[in-house]
C-alpha cells in the first residue's frame, strides 16, 4: 500500500486514529507539503532501483535498501522509545511479512528494472491495488464486491493491457522483466492480506511493527546476498549514492512520513500518494534517464489509475434508518 514500490502494510488496529494536533503539538511542516514530498520520494525510488543496479547485483541493491531502511527506523523507535514485539508467535507471522512486503518485492523489482524501464516498473506497482481487490474477493469475507469496484478492477486490467501494448503482441517488452514487476506488486497485497489476519492487535505500535518487519527482511537478505552474489570489487559513486537514498529516504524516512501523515488526515487521504507514484516514476524516468515513452505507456497509467481508484471506493454511508445492535444487514452494496 511499498509499494515504493509500495509501502510495508501494518494492521489497522496498530496506526494511531487521526487527530486534530492541539496548537502547542502543531507539526512544523504543513501536510500537504509532507504528501508532496513523499509522492516525489517514492515516485523517484524506481529511478534509484535503476541507477544502483549499474553498480550493484539486484539483490545487493535490495539489501542496501533494507539495510539503511532499517537503520532509520531503529534511531526513529530508540528516539521516541517504542517497545518492539514480545511474543514468539508476532515475530514469526513477521518473518513472514517481512519476505513478502519487503525482501520478495524489493528484490524482484531490481532484478525487473535490469531489462525494463524504470518508467514500466512504477506503472506495475500501481496495479497492486487492483490485484488487492480481486485478491480480497476470495480472501476476506468481508469485502464483498460492489459493481463500482468490478469495473474498476475490469478498468484497471484495460489499462495494464493498454501500457503493455497487447494489440501490438507486446513486442519491444521484455516478458521476464515485466513479469517479474507484476509478481513483485501482486506479492504486496498477499503480504497485507497475510498481515490482516495474522498481525491485528498486536498491542504494538505501527512504527514499532515496521522496524521489525524491516529488520527480520534485513536479515533474509543478510543470508541470500552471499549465497547469490559475490562481494563487490568496487563502489561507485553514483549507484552507492542512490542504494543510500533508496533505504534511508525511500524505506525510512518515508514510512515515518507516511505515519504522520495517517495520523494527522487520516488513512484514506494518506493513501491517495499512491496515485501520483506512477506519474512522478515515468516523468523522472523520460527526464533524468532518457527512457523512451510511447503514447500507450501514459494513456494506459491513467487507465490504471481510474480503475485502482474505483476499486478503492466505498459505498456512501445509508441515510435510512439506523442499524439494531447486533443484527445484520440484510444485504450489502
């Protein structure tokens, strides 16, 4: 929900309830100016995937990321002295999380970006709400299917096509490497979905929880990088610049954004970053990188875009009478 790929989801009953900061509390920087500058990190995270994998292997690219990720959250939770998980069982159901919201996608998005553009990855991961929607269909008995958030799933698949060029038998893609984007944002609401059930109430607090999550991923890392990759002769500037910007400012500091933005306006005005991903992504990719841009790649975002919100919708509340205590409805939009 990175993804920076999107963020790392956390249980709903562990993000703090919006409230109205009192005049002495009130925040230094405006909000709005906060929301601007988190779409404008994560959108540019897809840039720095690309750059460090000029220098380093994608899964050295992947532990970096976590690595001063996790760092940043650590100096966060020691600051504001934030008691980690206690319990065996939330650790472990963390172990999990932490390979498909972090390690899994992280790296997949790496190793897709070494034969597609960074333009296309950021198009891919706005797709993970559409595979959350048709995910939670089967998955959470809960989300029962309206007709708005059908045709926007419907919507957001054109779109996919769209960008994809499907008319054109997707030549000039490379299958692997936009797979490989694909599976890394479907790997995102598995992982929340896994999360929803395994990890609410907890006790612990959100940021608590993430650093966790990014430390046991740091950790998988830790063992797959040696295994898979050799240690590198060299350390370029560039690439090594942006593996430090990608885990400090892309994993860290913007997931410490990204709680106080939920905590300030609320989760559902937090989470409208994800929509200007993708945009920020492709015009940082065609300006600083050069990538070329087809007509269908914007055409077919937008597309994306307008069926990922759809699917996002919630029916407006009844205005009829109100609800007995403890009886169901009768039915449900």
């Amino acid at each position: 929900m990175s993804a920076p790929s999107a963020p790392p989801k956390v249980p709903s009953s562990s993000i703090p309830r919006p409230t109205a900061p009192s005049p002495g509390r009130r925040r230094a920087v405006d909000w709005r100016i906060r929301f601007v500058a988190l779409s404008l990190i994560w959108g540019f995270s897809f840039l720095l995937i690309k750059v460090g994998t000029h220098g380093y292997a994608p899964f050295q690219v992947t532990f970096g990321r976590l690595l001063f990720g996790t760092a940043v959250l650590a100096v966060a939770i020691a600051v504001r002295r934030e008691r980690l998980p206690r319990s065996g069982r939330t650790w472990g159901h963390l172990f999990v999380a932490a390979f498909l919201l972090n390690a899994l996608p992280f790296s997949l998005f790496a190793y897709a970006e070494l034969t597609i553009p960074s333009t296309l990855a950021g198009i891919c991961n706005a797709t993970s709400p559409l595979w959350g929607m048709a995910l939670s269909l089967v998955a959470l008995s809960e989300d029962r299917p309206t007709r708005r958030r059908v045709a926007g799933l419907g919507l957001g698949f054109i779109g996919v096509l769209t960008v994809l060029g499907a008319w054109q038998g997707f030549s000039g893609l490379d299958f692997g490497g936009t797979a490989m984007a694909l599976l890394a944002s479907l790997s995102y609401p598995i992982g929340w979905i896994y999360v929803r059930r395994t990890l609410a109430g907890t006790g612990s607090s959100a940021l608590a929880m993430t650093g966790s999550q990014l430390f046991l991923g740091t950790l998988q890392l830790a063992v797959v990088t040696p295994v898979f990759t050799s240690l590198p002769q060299r350390f370029p500037l560039l690439p090594t610049l942006s593996v430090i910007a990608l885990g400090a400012l892309g994993t860290g500091l913007a997931l410490l954004i990204q709680y106080g933005l939920v905590q300030e306006v609320g989760p559902t005005t937090a989470q409208m970053v994800t929509y200007f991903i993708p945009v920020i992504a492709t015009a940082a990719g065609v300006a600083v990188l050069g990538e070329q841009l087809n007509w269908n790649t914007p055409v077919g975002a937008l597309v994306v875009l307008a069926g990922a919100a759809l699917t996002q919708s919630r029916p407006r509340p009844s205005t009829g009478p109100a609800r007995i205590p403890g009886r169901r409805p009768f039915s449900r939009s």
